[in-house]
C-alpha cells in the first residue's frame, strides 16, 4: 500500500471592510428630484431590488459581490440602476420622459459596469491579487 501526500493552499475568505451598496440619502445627493417620483420607503425598495440585480450579475460573471475591493464606482452604478428602475416604475406611455430617464440612467449603469475595474483582494491580506476591467460579456478574473 502507498500513500500519497500532496500540498494544496487554503485561505479564508474575508469580506470588505465596508458594504458595496449605497443608501436613499446617496440616491438623492445624486439625483435630487428622484424624491419626487417615490418615497423613501419605495426608495429602499427599489434601492434592494437594483442590489440584488446587480448580486445576480456579479454572480453569473464568477465575481463573488463580497470580494471587490473597490466600492465606490460600485455604488455609482447601484445608483444609476436604482434611479433607472424608479424611472421603469413610472412610464405611463412609449416614449414620456420617464422611458427617456430610465433608459439613460440604465446605460449609464451598464457603462460604469462594463469599464469598472475590479479589484479582488482573496487571502484578506489588504493587498489586491488580480485587478481586471469588466467586459460587456463576461469578466475573467486573474489571481
């Protein structure tokens, strides 16, 4: 009988310091008049629902939401997704202006997305292993 030992490496993930997400005071500093077009409470919930889409996405791309390292750019695109499905929840007819607003505001967040890049700190060791620009169609990330 033979037994063979082979060394592997094993770390712990550790998440960012800080939350990749953004609040309903962020979103009006941004665009104040959203608070026109809901209230705080629909604010949040919409706020939720853009971070769960953007969850979602992160997550079918093979980048875990919990391990970038860079949150600011993030948030940006949260609050242009967020403002963007206010806007869908207003559209009355083809063509008003809250179309117009929604569809500016998701392009903007699908082009923050698309350039941003992302940085991934694995072994929680504060410095960044892999750092790449994500694509339109998918994000290969390098350690």
């Amino acid at each position: 009988t033979q037994t063979i030992l082979r060394a592997f490496d094993i770390s712990r993930v550790e998440g960012n310091d800080s939350v990749p997400g953004t609040t309903v005071q962020e979103l009006k500093d941004i665009y104040p008049a959203i608070s026109a077009y809901a209230s705080d409470a629909q604010l949040g919930t919409h706020l939720t629902s853009a971070q769960d889409e953007l969850k979602l996405d992160f997550k079918k791309r093979g980048l875990p939401w919990s391990r970038i390292a860079d949150l600011s750019d993030l948030r940006l695109a949260l609050a242009f997704k967020t403002i963007a499905n206010v806007s869908l929840s207003q559209i009355a007819q083809a063509g008003d202006r809250f179309e117009v607003r929604y569809i500016e505001f998701n392009a903007r967040c699908k082009n923050l997305l698309d350039g941003l890049p992302l940085q991934t700190d694995t072994d929680g060791d504060g410095l960044r292993e892999s750092e790449t620009v994500a694509g339109s169609n998918n994000w290969l990330v390098v350690r």
